[in-house]
C-alpha cells in the first residue's frame, strides 16, 4: 500500500488551465495532486550571443520556488544565487524543451519558460516539463496567428513523470510523502510518439536493478500518455 | 476623464481569497484589478539576533515578483541581489506591518510576510500591505487556535492606497497606464481607525502643492475603508 | 524641552564649505550642527542606456558613509551590496536633485552627485540633498564658464529638512538622539519657490495624526527657507 | 567506424597513479585517454550542520577544471560561483561516492573528495567518480592505519563510464570528438557487484529509444568491470 | 627638474590635525601636498577567531577612497569587492602597523584603522601609514587615560615614504605627476629608530640597479625622519 | 643549521618538465623541492579594452592553488572572489613577466599564464614567476613557428627567488617551515642579466636591517643564476 493510497500505476489527478497570464505570450497553471506550477513563455525576437547568425531560434528555462511552496519557508534565488538543485531541475527542463521544438522553423527567435512552483508536493520537474510545453505551444501559437510564422515549430508533445522504488516496488508519480521514503527516485522524459529524451534514475538507500528500472520505464510511459492527453485537450 | 474610465474616487475591483496555501501558516491571493498578489505568512518561534531576550516578536515582509509578472521580462531576484526598489518596498511593507501587530502579545516569534506578484498592474506595494495583512492576522488566529497565544496580537488593520494627480486633478488607486502619466505618486498607509502609518507623495513632472496633497489624502481615507472593510469580510 | 535644548522651530547651525575636491567639478562640505558631508558632482559627456538619444541630461546621486562616521563601526558598502537603507536615501537624493535641474537646457550629459557622510548625527538625507545641490549648481556653473552649456539648467534650489513628533509635539531638524527618540520621523524635500518635491512620513511607535502631519509641514517650510537662503551665500 | 578509431566496447588506456599529494589523506591521478584527474582525499573530524549528532558520516565532492584544461581557456570557479554544469557533477559525484561508504562504520567524520581536471578530453565525470573511490579508499586504509577506525567503511567499489548513440550504434567510453558528435550520451555508475547507482541519459539530437538504452547499459557494464579491476590493483 | 619644482630630497609639506572625528577613539587628518587620508582607529574588545584565547591584541587597517578622491570617479568598494590594488595596500598598512604595537601590552583587543583618501595627489599608502600610526597612538593613549592599559603599546614610530626613479635619477616623494612618469617606484616603511619594516621596488619601464636602489633608500631615511618628527609634534 | 638541512645558500631541488598540456600553447610543471605548480599559456588576438589599439601586446597571469595543495585544505577561488594574498602574488606575477616581454614586437596580443599549485612547500611565488616565463617563451616560439610572429617578444628571462633571514642569519629559497620560523620574508625578481624588477621584503618579527637585505639579495643573486641556467635548459 502507497502512503497515498493510490494503485501502483495510479497518477494524481492532472488540470491545466490555460491563459493564466495577462502579459506572457502562453501561460499555463499546472496542478499534479497538491503540486502547483505557473508557467509562462516569454518571446523574443533574438538569440543568446552562442546562437547569433545561425538561423537556429533557441528555447531555455527558469526554475524557481516561491518562498512558502513548501513546508519550511525557503530563500528566494536569483539567476545568479541558484542551488545546484535548482539549476540542475531548469537545465533539464530547457534541454527537454528543446526536444520538442523545430529550431528550424521557429527561426532567430528565444522562447523562455519560466516554472514557478506555487505550492509543491513532489514531482516539481516534471509538472513543469509537461505544463511548460503547454505554455511553449501556446507561444508558438501566437507566432502562428499573428503571422510571424506559417509552419508550428512545436508539433511534438513532450512530458515528463517520476517513478520510483517503495517498499521494494516499483509505483508511479512519487508525492512528497513518497519520494522521502523511496529507494530509488527516475524521472523520464518522453516525446508525445514515446521517444526518450532524458531519463534519470538515482539509488537513494541501496543500489537497484536493472529489473526493477525496467518496471519504472513501463510505469512511465502509461503516466506520459495521460499527461499528453491533457496537453492536446489543454491546447485544442 | 482617466485612462481607466473610473470615476475620481472610484477604485478597482477588489477580491481576497483566502486559504491559498497548503503550507503557510496564513495566506491570501489578493486581486485589485489586474493586480495579483499572493500572500503568505510564515510563523517562526526565534527572532532576529537584534531582538532576542526582548521579550518583543517581529514582523518582517519580503517583495518579490514572478519575471512574468510584467509585460516586459524581469530577473529573479535573491535577497542579496534586490534591486533598491524592490528593498524600498519591502522595508515599507515590513515598517506598516509591524504596527498592525501589539509585538508584546505576538512574544519571542517573528512572522514572515512574503508577498509575490503573480501579475501587476500598478499598486503592488499597497496591495501587498492590504493582503499581507489578512496573511498576518489568519496567522495570528491560527496560533490562537492552537493555544499558542490568548490574546489576539492583529487587532488593529492596517491597509493602504495610491491616490496620483493626473491632468491636475487628484485621483485614487492609480493602474500601471495611470502611473506612468502622472504628475505626482503618493501612497498612503493607513489603520483601521484611521491613523496615519506612512505617507509617502513624490513628484514626477513638477512639484506639487500643499492643496493637491489634501486632495489625495481625502481620497486615500475613502480608499483605505473600502479595503478595510474587505480585510474584515476575509479574515470573518 | 529637546534632548538638544533648541527651540520647536530652531535649526542647528548649517556651514556650506565649496572648492573643497581638486578634482570634481563642483563641490562642498556642508555642516549642519555634527553632521558633516562631502558632496562632490562628477559631469560626463554620456547618459545612461536608458536616456540615449533623447536629447535630455541624467542627474543621479550615491550616499555613503565612512565606516566611522557613525558611534558604532559600519562596514563599507559597494554599489552592489548596498544595504536597503542606503539605498533607499540615494534613490531619494537621485530624485530630489533630479526635480531642480532643467535636463533639456543640461543636453546629454550625466552628472553624479557623491555624497559621502564624514560624521553623521542625524539627518543625513537632508544634508546630503541641501549641499548635493550646491555641488550640482557649482557643476552647472563650470558648465556655462567654459562654454559648454548657454543657459544654467539648475535654476531651481532644492533642499531637504527632517522634522519629527518628539513627546507630542512637533519639532524641527532632529539630531541623532532626538530621531531615536521621536515618535515620528518625516523627511521634506521642496523647491526653492516652495513646490513639494518628495513628503515621507513614517510612525514610529504609534500612528501620526493629519494635524500632527500638518505641523511638520509648516516647520519644514521655515527650515527649507533657511537652507536655501544658506545655498544662495554658498553659490553667490 | 569511431573517431578514435576504437572497437565499439573498447576503452581508453588507463591508469592510476596514487600518493601523488604530500598532504592529502588520500590521493590518486587517474588517466582515461588524455582526460586527466587529480583526485584527493581530506578527512575532517566534523560533519556538516545537518549531520550532526547522527552518528553517520559524510562523504561530498568537489568538482573544478584548471583554466586551460580544455581547448578553449575557462573562467576559474569558487564554490559560490560554479557552473550549472559544474554543480550538476559533483552532485553526482558525491552522491555516487555515498553509495560506496558505510556511513555508520565511518562514523561522525566528513571526507571531501576534490576531483581537479588538469586535462580533458571527455568523460571527466565519470573519470573523477572512478578515481574519487580510489581516492576514498585510501583515506580510509588511512583511518585503519592510525587505529581511528576497525572496519573499513570503503568496501563497495563506485565506478563510472559513459557510453553514447553515435551513427546509430552504441559506444562505450565516449572521447571529446566522438561526444560533441552523438546522438545520446549516457553515463552509468554502478557498484562493484554490479548494482546501479545511477543512470542518466540525455537525448542531444532526436530521441532514442529503449532498445538502444539497453545496448548502451551492456556497454557500459563491461566498462566498468575493467575500471573496477584497475581500481583493485592500484588500492592493493 | 622635477615636474613639482622640487628638489630631488624634498619632501611635501605635511600637516597633521588630530581629534577630527566625533566618534572614533583616534583620528587625524594627514595632508601631503593634495594627497589628504582621513583615518580613524577603531578598539574592539575582542580580537578575530584566529587570535581568540592568544592574549595578543591584533592592529588590523581597512583603505578606500572617496569615489571622486582621484582625477576620473572611481565605484565605491565594500570589504567583499576590492580591487587587487585595494587589498595589497590596506595588507601593507596593517602589517605596517601591528610592526607599531606591542600586542603583549594591548591584550585581547583589536584596533582597527580606517584610512580614507578624500583627495589624491599620489603617496596615498604611505600618508595611510603615517596618519594610520597617528590615530593608532591616540587610541592607545584613550586606552591609558581610562585606565583600561597602564603601558603604552604604541612606542614605535611607524612612517612610509615613497621614492622613484625619475629620468634616471632617484628621487624622494612623488606625487601622481611624477609617479606616472617613473621608470621605478619603491615605498618604505621604517621605525622611528630607523629598522626595515617594508620595502617594496617595483620596475615599470626597464630594471633598476642596484645602485638606485640604495640611492632611493637613502632618501626614505631622510624622509621618514622627518614624518616622525611631524607625528611626534602631532600626538603631543 | 636549517631545518631543512640545506647550507645558507643551497636552493631546492628544480626541474622544469615542459609540454605537459595538450591544449595550451606553452606550458610547463616545475618543481622546487616538494613545491610544484603546472604553468599554462594561452595566447589570444586581442587585448584587454584599455590596450586597444594601441599596438601593443599584454601579459598577465593568473595563480590558483588546488585545494589541497595546502596542508589544511583551501576553498576554491573564482577571479571575483580571489583572497588579497591570492591577487597580491598574481599581481606579482603579471607585472614580472611582462618586463621579460618586447610588447611591441608581440603586438596586439594577449599571452595568459595560468599558474596553478599542485603542492605546495613554500616559494609557490617565485616558482610560478620562473616557470610561468618558460610558458611565455615557449608560447612565444610557437608563434614564431607558426609564421605569426618573425621575432621572438620573450629574449629576457625572468626568474624568482625567496630568502629570509632565519634566526638571524639569511639563507636562500624558504620551504615552508623555514617560511613560518623567518624573522624577515623577501622574494627578489631579475632578469636574466641581473636587473632587478621587482624587490619585496616583509619584517615578520621584528624589523631588519640593510646589511641584513643586502645579504639576502646576494643570496637571491646566486639563486636566480640557477634558475636561469633551468630555464634555458627547458627551453632549448
């Protein structure tokens, strides 16, 4: 039995609200069980100084926390200030971002995802993969109908869940409660036609097998099929 | 005739919802127009090493703002890294608040008001102390009901408005079109009995005069009750 | 009675001292009663990012003071460490001077007011404005004798004057043991014709009534004009 | 055909070197290719803040390149200003050296491990993990010398190789050249009994998919049996 | 000829006023020429971590520079931002001046010596260590008049002068004119009984001999006496 | 007797291995005694904004030390939070190499060493000075390799040395056990044809004397001879 009483493929329950943001060019607010995030897209017509006269737009993310997210209260960050968790949660979420975007066509133009954790319970990471493709797509959207493009450079979903070891089983979407107790803590990142695009798993208390990551993977994608159903009715 | 259609006198639509957080030990997501502000209050049984063994609580408060908040993106912000604006606000937020709450009542605890823009549209700060208000005070009764404390330290309100001179004329609870016009900014905090906590008036274009700062206190007492009078219908 | 012994209404004494840098191109120590601040104007031929190409001059200010300057040793700040305090009064200074120069007749040029406390005993900000603007005039003045500017862009004096509610009553210009003390503290920037130019008033342990408020004002008025009378001796 | 002109599952030359510091409890120079990494023990009788009175030990790691390690001069790094990348490595490598040290035998002591690129040439993580174990050990062959320990917390060997996707087939041991240029990289850590400690995979220019996950895993074990048996005779 | 008129052992005229802060517990102003350092010292009960339960005092000297102190505005330095520049001076003037004081009689106890340059003409670390041991005395003296020591720890006159080698000759003092146009710069620091305490020679243009050396050394004996003999005058 | 053993004026055991980097242009690791620091070179076509156009090229440095080089271990330093001993010695390093370089025969380029300590035993200064200059000139005959440069900039050696006096006796090239014991610490640069470029002599106990330095610098003399003949040995 799972401290939160769900079955061992059961996933929190989803919502995505959409156009949440007055000023941002998509926005979205996410909510995996009592885990909410806020994203928002920011476009702009140029590209950090790497990128500059290749053609390539180029897609990147912010992570952050507000303060009373969480249980204990937590210091704000500033780029510049981030933790190594921090930093490490918003390059993932960039780099799978980036999977879901044609570069090509989205031309000399950066899109930024911000991911700002309202209230968290587990699964920050992934909530703001799959909430901050939404925003990426409304984004992309907006390009569309306003004509600055005539081709949608984000076709492919992209969408991201944690599984993990409890008790010596493998279960899906760790809350907090959870993801303390767990063995093993994955994250896997899938496109929409079940691609891989990051998956991450970390022994906490003891080693784990290849069987067992196996079953995690299995757990996964069916959580990423839900995920992407709720983005395509999101977005539709 | 304003950029906003309101009449002289008239301020924006004001909503308080309470019970916003899972985790904070009081909180509000206050709307004044277009202008969100989520509120919470952490409560914490040590003060700052400038206050232990007085005997004395604290209330302190931090700003801050989502890099989408505005039309244009801005950068996180840690507390060492506060733009002077950001520090001027906050200062003024933890200052007014601190004379809402009897600090021998409240005892050797401080109470941490964040406030954090979820969307702005002018008058953040002041929206900021009206809501981080009710944080407080949901806070106070929260360590009421547990038996912590008998008596109530947040009796007194504490709210606040801006009242500008646009086109020469005196006019209450400026938006952001508004603000960037006027001649002349003010703020005015104030308590619910009608005590005056901070003033603040600061010319843009031209000086003011003795008689157009009259003019907008007046205006500030009437926008000062109806917040007041939302506080009370929020924390009943 | 005053901690100091002076009348309600009664300055400390004020000297403004120019010529007092080799190198900047105005300058002045200015004394009221114990404290003492260098305040020096730097020109450049250049404005900030923000006023390019607009044709108009910039005026800002920084405050600092020398680790000793105070009874207790402070630590020294650079522009990016800033305490909020500081801050806050250079934000205030940068304003208030910005009101008494004419950015059209000054063209695009910036000029930097340095204020640096030497040896503070209260009303540091009001000081610092007052003899922040004769070093500002004195600029302007070197400005129109080497032929660079016509017509002098600082016509209009600007000076600052603290008031407070010191047991009930209001009086005029505290020192550092009356602020301490003072039940109110409020700051008053106004023109040299008597426009208002920045008010801050702020309680202290309980809230200021408007007929308190207005007895300040009135003080304030008396002290600006002793001030401005000082800075036209200074600038003769 | 590979860049290096390799078999498929063929590693790089290896070797380390130890006692190669006349200060640290433990030390080794670990050469993978012409990727070098100094790697040093130092024992504390102390652990962090959160550690304390818990009876367990602490194991951490600190991550840093020489300026010129790599092709191009980098920046120089504190700890208070490291990279995400930076940070997101030694995390892992801390992390991955915990799993290798019996925290109760060890005992209320710290060991920091400091993994110092002197040249790089790909797969410096997972060089500095494979190193940082011997590194570790040595230090606690240290404590069993001295008396201040009976058992031996290193048991568990830790080791890591990376493996990537290039031109469609798995590889093991990805140098620089080959790494810039595959589809997926990949880094395994495991035990020397072969449990997973970590796994992490990251699609770089189209999603992979679960049959090449695997091929690279069978690599990588083979990787890091031959690393283990390098690591037994340099420690023997 | 010298570009100050001067001849090769002149010095500039020097004036030390003492007593010129309200707050430290000793200070002077000392004018060399145009070069003018306001310094203060500090006393502190308590001594860093490093020197806790040692019985020894500790001197120790911070140096900044009014940003407008120099020809072209300079940014303000906090303890954590100082340039190179910065630190090796203030570093000479605290090992300068501990040479001063016998930390046997001072006792668990550090002085702290700010050296402030309000204007600069050249020679400012050496006026730093000159005025630096003035304002040292005289809080040793407050030390002895409150019966806090019975010994003076501040016997040994430490004074700085600088020297150069200007076309081709060694001269004595310069000043900023001279110093950016000579081919070597040395400072020295002695006791008033005429012992090494600092010597520093650095080339700028091409080598120096030995010769020059001893030449310039020579004239510093010169110098220093006569700066002791205005200490002397100044602390009697 | 020293505690090393050695007589007065016996240096350490030196070696200068060169080509140790694959990426650099020049590099070396020298040894001196247990003192052992890897000198890199990095040459780039441009120079740093204040030499711009001005025909000339720069040399500058920049020292580290790995953290545990040291006895105790160290933190990382970033160029932005150098400790003033760490800028103090690269200050040293930059200015001595650059008078063994003809800037305008190097002409508008920048030539970077890096010196990082491996281990360290004393004398880390002066053995980065003497191998840093084998990494200049081996960079500088790479540019003459490779036809960008006709002449060779680096013709003058530089070279470094410390001595001390040691219960009062001087003696040449202090490890550090004899560094901490020294009454008086004096590093001496020179050239290859004994011009002096840099002299530094620090009293640590109690003041010294002229014969004292003399002494001292003939020691260095006889020192610096040796490491020339090094150098020119590496370089050949």
């Amino acid at each position: 039995m799972r401290p939160s009483g769900r079955a061992r493929d059961e996933m929190r329950a989803i919502s995505i609200e959409t156009g949440v943001s007055r000023h941002a060019e998509g926005s979205c607010l996410i909510r995996c069980g009592d885990t909410h995030v806020l994203c928002t897209a920011t476009v702009e017509d140029r590209v950090p100084p790497f990128m500059r006269n290749s053609g390539l737009g180029w897609v990147t993310a912010e992570y952050g926390m507000l303060p009373r997210a969480t249980n204990t209260r937590m210091r704000r960050e500033a780029k510049t200030s981030q933790s190594g968790r921090t930093q490490e949660i918003q390059r993932l979420i960039g780099r799978s971002l980036r999977m879901g975007a044609d570069r090509v066509v989205l031309g000399e133009r950066q899109i930024t995802i911000d991911c700002d954790v309202l209230q968290a319970d587990g699964g920050t990471r992934c909530a703001s993969i799959t909430g901050g493709w939404v925003a990426l797509r409304l984004a992309a959207d907006k390009l569309i109908a306003s004509g600055a493009l005539k081709e949608n450079p984000v076709e492919e979903h992209i969408a991201a869940i944690s599984a993990g070891v409890h008790q010596g089983q493998a279960v899906l979407d760790l809350d907090y409660a959870e993801d303390s107790d767990a063995g093993t803590d994955a994250n896997f990142v899938m496109t929409g036609s079940g691609g891989l695009v990051e998956l991450q798993g970390s022994a906490e208390g003891s080693p784990f097998t290849e069987a067992q990551f196996m079953e995690m993977l299995t757990l996964a994608r069916k959580g990423v099929s839900e995920l992407v159903a709720a983005q395509k009715a999101a977005v539709a």
